[in-house]
C-alpha cells in the first residue's frame, strides 16, 4: 500500500497530527508526503520511513498577527493557488500512477482529492475542519471566491472519506465520514528534570507560553515579572526579555514532555494546541480567534472539558492574567484523555484502503 499523504503547508499543526498518525501506520504502509511544511520537522516528529516532496495546494489563513487572518489576502493566494493546480491536474495524475500510489490522504487540501479521483484511487481526509467550514464566511466578504469556493466543495465530495478528528466542525461536503477520538502527543512528567536544567526556583508554578510562527509582540511581555510566584518558559523569545522567563530548547526534552510537566498553557488555541493539553492534563490558558470557524468547537470543547481558561484579547494582551493564573493554581488539574485517536486513525485508514 502506498499512500501519499498531502498536508497543508498553513501551520504545523497540520504536520504534527499528520506525523504523529503517520507513525502508527504498520510496515505495511509506504508513505509519501508533499507538503513546504520543512523536511528536518518530518525526520524529527515521523518515526518511521518516508518520501518528502516539497509541494503546495492551499494557503490556508493568510495571517496579519497569530489571531487576525486577512480575508482579501488569503481569498487571493487560493484563487491563484487554484489555478496553479487546476493548469498542473494531469501531471499530479501522472505524478500517481508513475509513482503507484494505492491512495491518496489530505489534511485538509481539496485539490488532491480531484487527483485521486482522476487517477482513479481512493482517497481520504484527516481533520477537524475543512477549508470550506473556514472559508465560506468570506464568501460574503469577498464575493469575487464564490466560483472558488465552489470548486473546492466540489473536490471534497470527490473524497471518498473523512476521518473527522473530535471535535470535528461541519465538513459538510464529505459524503462518508468517522469520528476519530483526540490526536496528539502524549508526554512524560519529567517537572523535576527540567525545573533543575532551567535553574527554576522549588515551589514555582510553570505556565508553558506557545506565540506561534506570527509572535504576539504587541502583549506587555514586560510585565510578566508581575507575577512572582510563577515562571514561564516557551520555544520563542519575548520582546524585552522577562527575568521570569526561560528560552526551551527542544535538544534538552521532547516538547511533549514539558507539556506533561507545566502548570498551564498559556496560547492562541488551535487543534494541536488543544488535543495534547486533553491528552496531557494540562490546563489552557488562550484568547479569542475572530474570523476562524474552528474557534467555536474548539471553545465549546474546552469549556466542556472543565480546564480553559478563555481571556478577552485587551486583557490577554495587557497582561491582566492574574485572576485567570490563580484560579489555576488551586483548581485541581484535569484528568488526561486517553491518547489512543492516532492509532486508531491509521487503522481506519489502512482497513478502508485495504477494502478498496
């Protein structure tokens, strides 16, 4: 069996759920991936062999900060990406059937479902969300992307399937589709390990800060000093180097394991975000995201879930935190979910592919 995997290039949460599935498939799975999502962040996240091929088929959200999306700018970008693919169909095809590919998977392009069909294989979806749940608010605004959009309805009825991760928005175009449990990572607790190779004082609360590839630096970092009972540690520098502030470096623990270790996340919130703070225990910290049809799921799903903490964006970027950061220190931490969605993804998709 040989799958191609096409993963959109918008963010890397797309890729971590993808390796993450990618590493359950069995030896019986020859995988191949296009995406521009970097190479190197596969062969450190995809434990198994691949082929990687530098490609692009969506823009996703073009994107002014981490929460703003430029509705004209990205309408735009996928207009013109739409026509690049539309003018390369036959060669994707040929792309296929040269290469024996038995299947196609997108997480969430439209285009590489119409390739499949095509080349006459089956394909399937893996997502919490479809470009046409995040883009048909825009239609309104820009009605110059209505013959687009279509189109991009039109490639996901071709899907022949959609493994629809919890909690799954509409995607109401899909004809056939299964509800998968939270996929992510799952970490272990290693709290005294990294409050000793980070110098972080005995009795300290950890609150992990994620600001994405955009950055927040209109936030008052400055004043994260305010709060004297925590510290905080994060993948990016912050603008004006708080003292209560420490630079994670991914050589000295898996990512996932600081997140089993913290106190709380402290972030924007999107699918990646969200599943492994479930399957961790971890308690989050986020603010809103306007113009972004997967907010609202995800916003229900966390309320439900009993640990979010939701902050308006003046107060989140002000700093005004410390009601929202004392209410997670004397609320108890939330049980984890069961990690078993990944696994349970690629089974699916290997017996559906194996059915065909």
């Amino acid at each position: 069996m040989h799958l191609a995997f096409y993963i959109s290039s918008h963010g890397y949460g797309h890729g971590m759920r993808a390796s993450v599935i990618g590493t359950c498939f069995s030896e019986k799975v020859t995988l191949s991936i296009k995406t521009l999502l970097p190479e190197l962040f596969f062969k450190k996240e995809l434990s198994r062999q691949f082929s990687y091929y530098p490609a692009r088929f969506d823009c996703g959200c073009i994107q002014t900060d981490s929460v703003t999306v430029d509705i004209e700018k990205t309408v735009q970008t996928y207009m013109l990406i739409a026509e690049r693919n539309e003018a390369m169909l036959g060669q994707e095809v040929a792309w296929c059937k040269k290469n024996g590919v038995t299947g196609i998977l997108s997480d969430i392009a439209p285009f590489p479902f119409e390739v499949a069909h095509n080349a006459g294989i089956p394909s399937a979806g893996i997502s919490n969300f479809s470009w046409e749940d995040i883009y048909e608010p825009y239609v309104q605004a820009a009605p110059e992307f209505s013959p687009c959009f279509k189109k991009i309805q039109e490639q996901y009825r071709m899907a022949d399937l959609v493994c629809a991760l919890t909690p799954p928005n509409p995607m109401k175009s899909f004809r056939r589709r299964i509800t998968i449990p939270v996929v992510g990572r799952k970490g272990v607790d290693r709290r005294d390990e990294i409050f000793a190779c980070y110098n972080i004082g005995a009795g300290k609360k950890l609150g992990l800060i994620y600001t994405g590839d955009f950055g927040m630096n209109t936030v008052q970092w400055n004043n994260l000093g305010n709060f004297g009972d925590w510290e905080f540690i994060g993948l990016y520098p912050l603008p004006g180097n708080p003292s209560n502030f420490r630079l994670f470096d991914k050589r000295d623990f898996p990512y996932q394991d600081l997140l089993a270790s913290a106190d709380c996340m402290i972030t924007k919130i999107g699918y990646g975000v969200y599943a492994e703070c479930l399957i961790n225990g971890l308690p989050l910290v986020y603010l809103p995201r306007e113009n972004f049809a997967e907010y609202p799921f995800l916003h229900r799903s966390v309320v439900a879930w009993g640990a979010g903490y939701c902050i308006p964006q003046k107060e989140f970027y002000n700093l005004q935190w410390g009601n929202v950061l004392e209410a997670v220190k004397t609320t108890p931490k939330p049980g984890k979910k069961d990690p078993s969605g990944a696994w349970i993804c690629a089974s699916e998709i290997e017996t559906f592919f194996n059915s065909r």
